[in-house]
C-alpha cells in the first residue's frame, strides 16, 4: 500500500495517507485483539474471539476503503 501512494495525486493523495494511517492503526489493534485471544483464558475465550472478530471486520473495512483510491 505505501508503494502505491505515489501513483495517487492531488487531493486524492491527502485522504490516501489518512486512510493509510487509520489502516496502520487499525493493524496495531488487530494484533493486539490477536495476542489477547491466544492468551485467553477459558472464560474470557467468547468474549475476546468477539473483540478479533470486530476488529478484524473493521480492518477489512478500512482495507477496502482504500482499495477503492487506487
């Protein structure tokens, strides 16, 4: 993805990088949800496979929103 931020220009470019950042962020969480299910114990393992199941929707979402700039 950071490769192809220079093929977008304009005002185009500014809501790329935004989105790229929001991507980046969206990454961190989703490794953290990660590590957190494979430390979960028994009783928290429901409630914490929901939280990566969010979160990995939401990266998609943000994957996808940027998917459709280049």
């Amino acid at each position: 993805m950071e490769a192809k931020k220079d093929k977008v220009e304009g005002d185009a470019k500014a809501e790329y990088e935004e989105k790229l950042n929001n991507l980046k962020t969206k990454k961190k969480d989703l490794q953290a949800k990660y590590d957190e299910l494979v430390n979960a114990s028994d009783e928290k393992w429901e409630e914490v496979k929901s939280a990566f199941s969010s979160a990995t929707d939401s990266f998609k979402e943000g994957f996808s929103k940027i998917a459709s700039l280049i």
